[in-house]
C-alpha cells in the first residue's frame, strides 16, 4: 500500500513544486536553479506525505493540502542545504549527488536555503495553492515558524552542533531530535490535519502524539541506518554521524536495543491512531514504513 501511496503524493507535490521555480528576471536564473536542485533532486517526500495522509485521515481533500505539503517540503529542504554546509556538516554529497555547495557554490547554497525557507511561508498565503480560509492559513503559518524556528528545528540543530564529541542521555538526545527531525514532522501532520477543514481538539491531540512518535521513530531509523546502510543506498555518506562523534541512538543504546527503541516508537505511534476509522490507514502504513526504510 505505502509504495503506491508514496508514488501518488510524489507526484501530486511534485507537480505542484514545479510551478514554484520560474525566475521572475533572467538575473536570477541562477537563484532559481539552485533552488529548484535543492529541491527536485529526489527525496522521499515523507513530510508531504504525512501532510495528506492527516488530511485524508480527518476526510479532508488532499488537493487541498497542496500548499501545506510544499511548504513543509520546502522547510526540509532549506535545512538540508544549510545542514550540508562547510560551516555545519560539511557534506559533499546529498540524494546521491552533488550537495548545493558543491553543485554551485557556498553563497548561492545560502541565498537558495535563504529563498527556500521564505518560499515557504509564501506559498501558505497564497490562496491557490493554500484555499483555506485566512484564519485557518494564520494558523498554518504559526504553526509551521514555530517548527521551523530557534524553538523546533533551528534549535535541535544548534543543539546538535553544540553535542559533537558528547554523551547525551537519553533524555538529551530526545530532546535534541524532537527539536532538529520531530519539530517539522509534528507540522507536517498538524499543518495536514488543519488543512482537512475542521479538526476537532480531540483529533489534533492525538495526531499530536502520534506525530511526537513518529518524528522520534524517523530520527532512532536514521542513527540505524547511519550504521547498517551503506553510502550508494544512503544516498548520504554512510558513517558520518560516527565520524564525526555525534551522540546517536546506537552509541547510546546498542544496535539491537536501538531497533527495538524504534518498534515501540513505531508501535506508539499506532495506538494514537485507535480512534481513527480506515480513512487514516495511509497514516498507519506510513508509522511502518519510517522504521522499515532502509534509506
């Protein structure tokens, strides 16, 4: 079920990433094409995916989740180029090719990241892509800066960097992958949900836990993958986090124990689904699918 789910959001964001590229005046072509690389250069999309997955959950439309999907895609990707800098992670390789850096050059990867992470906001304001009503869009948009800020994800990754050569309890280490990976993994179901049309409190909160699961489960698979996987499947050098002695799930926990961590994640995830009728099986497949991927 998830691969053809997967294959259909692909392409239904995709489609709708596209129309976001088209430089306004020739000199900014080459803006516009690093910015198109960072973003279409493949990806799994899974943050698009939960997006319409807490959509169709609460009976909403998916075409009307467009707006949310891309911009919480385009939130992934702004910090996918910054993370891969010179300055951060030093990456020289992202998706199986060239990181922005290399594939242009340090400046133009900051002014794309720069361009990605305002894009975003601008698309949920935009009525075509975002048809919700302005309270509801208000809405998205607080939600999505909070996850995308100093307290969600801009945080985790100053936390992150400020870990290297550390050891982290478990405590910590949740606390810092809530920020850096849950932060905008919890956006992306509650950006969905709001985008159904009318949530009731009592579904926000529990996508909220379930998202909370989830956002750790993707994190834990990640660390296992960093060691288990191998560069060509990564698409990323495998090891870095090693490498570069980064406090991670298997460091801490042992291989096994951290595989195990990430089934009752997983299994968490899937009890805060109880109340949810088959319309929310997308978002079921999808708690599987994060800690069965291989890349």
């Amino acid at each position: 079920m998830i691969a053809a789910y997967q294959a259909l959001c692909q392409a239904r964001v995709n489609a709708a990433l596209e129309t976001l590229f088209k430089a306004p005046a020739p000199e900014l072509t080459r803006l516009y094409d690093a910015m198109r690389y960072s973003v279409t250069n493949g990806g799994k999309r899974v943050r698009p995916l939960l997006v319409y997955a807490a959509c169709e959950a609460l009976g909403g439309n998916a075409e009307h989740a467009n707006g949310a999907a891309c911009a919480v895609e385009l939130i992934h990707a702004y910090s996918l180029v910054h993370d891969d800098l010179p300055a951060m992670d030093d990456d020289d390789l992202r998706r199986g090719l060239p990181t922005t850096h290399k594939a242009f050059d340090e400046a133009c990867a900051i002014l794309a990241g720069d361009g990605l992470q305002t894009l975003a906001f601008s698309v949920l304001t935009d009525k075509q892509l975002t048809p919700q009503d302005a309270d509801t869009r208000l809405k998205m948009v607080a939600a999505l800066a909070h996850a995308a800020g100093p307290a969600g994800m801009v945080g985790g990754q100053a936390i992150d960097l400020g870990s290297v050569g550390l050891k982290l309890d478990q405590t910590a280490l949740a606390f810092m992958h809530r920020h850096k990976t849950g932060a905008l993994i919890e956006a992306s179901v509650r950006l969905g949900a709001l985008a159904s049309g009318n949530p009731t409190q009592v579904q926000l909160d529990s996508l909220q836990i379930y998202a909370r699961a989830v956002g750790l489960a993707f994190q834990v698979q990640d660390d296992i993958l960093d060691v288990e996987s191998d560069t060509a499947t990564l698409g990323k050098r495998q090891g870095a986090d090693i490498a570069r002695d980064k406090p991670t799930y298997p460091a801490l926990l042992g291989l096994e124990e951290a595989k195990h961590y990430a089934l009752e994640l997983r299994d968490q995830a899937l009890a805060a689904l109880r109340p949810f009728d088959d319309g929310a099986e997308p978002l079921r497949a999808l708690a599987r699918y994060i800690v069965e991927r291989r890349n």
